[in-house]
C-alpha cells in the first residue's frame, strides 16, 4: 500500500493513480512467478511477462503475447500520454 496509494498521494495524484479501479489508471506489472514464494536465489530470475502505463499495454510476452497487438492500436490514441516513444 504504501507504493500505492500513499505513492500517489504524495505528488498530488491520487484522483487518477495509487489503486487499481475503474477510472484510474493502470501502472502496473505482471511477473512470471510468486515473489513472495519463490526461494531467494530464484529472484533474480524474476521476469516481467506484462507491463502497462497510464492503462496501456508497454510491453507484453508469454502468456500475455496475444495483447502485443493490442499494444500498437492503443499507442495511435495515447499520443497525448506520451507513450509513442515506448513503441518505436
């Protein structure tokens, strides 16, 4: 929570970030594994498989590849959260 919320509260954008709900936007990042599970030497090995900014797919891999496309349509109507420059 203290990431999330508080994080957001922090810079004054709590109204737009900070939890994950409809109207808010999604910062966000799916790993191939429990963190809190895995034995530590395994950590390191920890990948992203699903990265989202502002609510829009950044990056996208395993079983999340099908949402690659879905990538590149957003980024024509995001020009105004600068996210373009993630996709080039």
């Amino acid at each position: 929570m203290l990431y999330t919320k508080v994080g957001a509260w922090f810079p004054f954008e709590d109204a737009d970030r900070g939890e994950i709900a409809v109207g808010k936007l999604a910062d966000l990042v799916v790993i191939d594994r429990d963190y809190f599970t895995v034995p530590s030497d395994e950590i390191g090995k920890t990948k992203a498989v699903l990265t989202m900014v502002g609510g829009h797919i950044v990056y996208a891999t395993g079983p999340f590849a099908g949402f690659e496309e879905q990538r590149y349509r957003q980024a024509a109507s995001s020009a105004d959260l600068g996210l373009r420059w993630a996709l080039s």
